[in-house]
C-alpha cells in the first residue's frame, strides 16, 4: 500500500526522462517488498525558480522530497535499513546527490486511508 510522493526541484535545463517515474515505482516497490500494482509514486516537478534556501546559492541546490504513507511503519532498525536504501535509490535514479534527498514518513495509514472507498486495515 505504499503511497510516495516526490517532488524534484528540476535544475535549469535539466528535463527528466520519460521512465523516471517507472524506474522510481520499481524499485522503491522492490525496497517495500511490495506485490506488482501496490507500490504507487506520483512525480512532481519544481522548477529551479521556484525553490531557495537561506543563504545558499541557488544554482547549487537541487533537491528531492520524499512523503510516504505505509499502512505500517518498520520499527526503528528496519526504519533506518529503509531509509537508507529509498535515499541510495532515489539519488541515484534522480541523479542527486545523496544528502539532497529529504523523506518524510506521514503517519500510518492503516484506519485512514481509503482504497475504492474501503479502509485500509
């Protein structure tokens, strides 16, 4: 059940492949473990304009953010493991540097996430 949001600041010039969002569902499914249809990733793109952090020059930030909703999240040794994998993947397919990938675990969705109008339980 996975659910991944992520949205790339796209670098000036830069546009993303046509089998990024493929790539990306494949093997952040592969790290969930998760049966073929039951991993779902959607993309977003930010152009670089539309992003800044303070004092630090713009041309040399351009990073990815990670949401994830998981009906259950991994105990904090298999938290970590995961982490750690989704970022080495990401950075990679993304072709980021690995400490410009941010993730965010939303809570657990068992109980409030609906899949054709029935809860996830």
């Amino acid at each position: 059940m996975p659910l991944v949001e992520i949205e790339i600041v796209r670098k000036q010039r830069e546009s993303l492949s046509g089998n990024l969002i493929s790539a990306l569902a494949n093997e952040l499914g592969e790290i969930f473990n998760s049966p073929a249809g039951t991993t779902w990733i959607k993309l977003y793109e930010l152009p670089a304009g539309h992003y800044a952090e303070n004092n630090v020059p713009q041309e040399d930030v351009y990073p990815v953010f990670i949401k994830i909703i998981k009906s259950e999240l991994p105990e904090n040794m298999k938290l970590e493991l995961e982490v750690k994998q989704i970022t080495i993947a990401v950075a990679n397919i993304c072709d980021r540097p690995e400490e410009n990938v941010h993730i965010v675990y939303e809570p657990e969705g068992r109980g409030r996430v609906s899949f054709g109008g029935k809860i996830v339980t």
